[in-house]
C-alpha cells in the first residue's frame, strides 16, 4: 500500500498546482498564491489513485553485504490486451 508521505513533495506539487488553475479559474483568483492550499486533497488522491492500481505492489531488496541497504521499487502493471492467435 502506497502512503501520502512516500509521494515526493514535486509530484504533488504539480498535481496541486493544477487543482488550483482548475478552481482557481473559476473563482477568479490567483493559483500561484492558493496551490499550497490543495496540496493535501493532492497528495490524498495520488497515494489513493497508486494504492488502488491493479496488480500494484512494492519490491523491496534488502542487500546485508551493504550494510542492510534495501530498495524499494513501486510496480504498476499496464493492462495487456487479449491477442488474436
């Protein structure tokens, strides 16, 4: 399961960033100023969005000739289609 804190604070960055052009707009306001205030609802519907993708899992690998290093590794499998054999 993917939680809100492993999202880097780019990508949400991004995401807010057009929730605010979005609303923004249609209140007339500046979304410059309001994107830090969608940052949450942001980083909320990604960690959900990746939490909810099919087949979705994390790798992990540990490494003890490293000194316990490990690295995780996020998979999200793309749909296949059927072939025609």
């Amino acid at each position: 399961m993917t939680t809100a804190k492993q999202i880097p604070d780019e990508v949400v960055e991004a995401a807010a960033r057009g929730l605010a052009r979005y609303n923004c707009d249609q209140w007339d306001n500046d979304p410059e100023r309001f994107w830090p205030h969608f940052a949450d609802q942001a980083r909320a519907a990604i960690a959900a969005a990746l939490s909810a993708w099919p087949g979705m899992h994390v790798h992990e690998t540990r490494r003890s000739w490293l000194g316990g290093f490990s690295e995780r590794e996020l998979m999200l499998p793309l749909p296949q289609e059927a072939r025609d054999e």
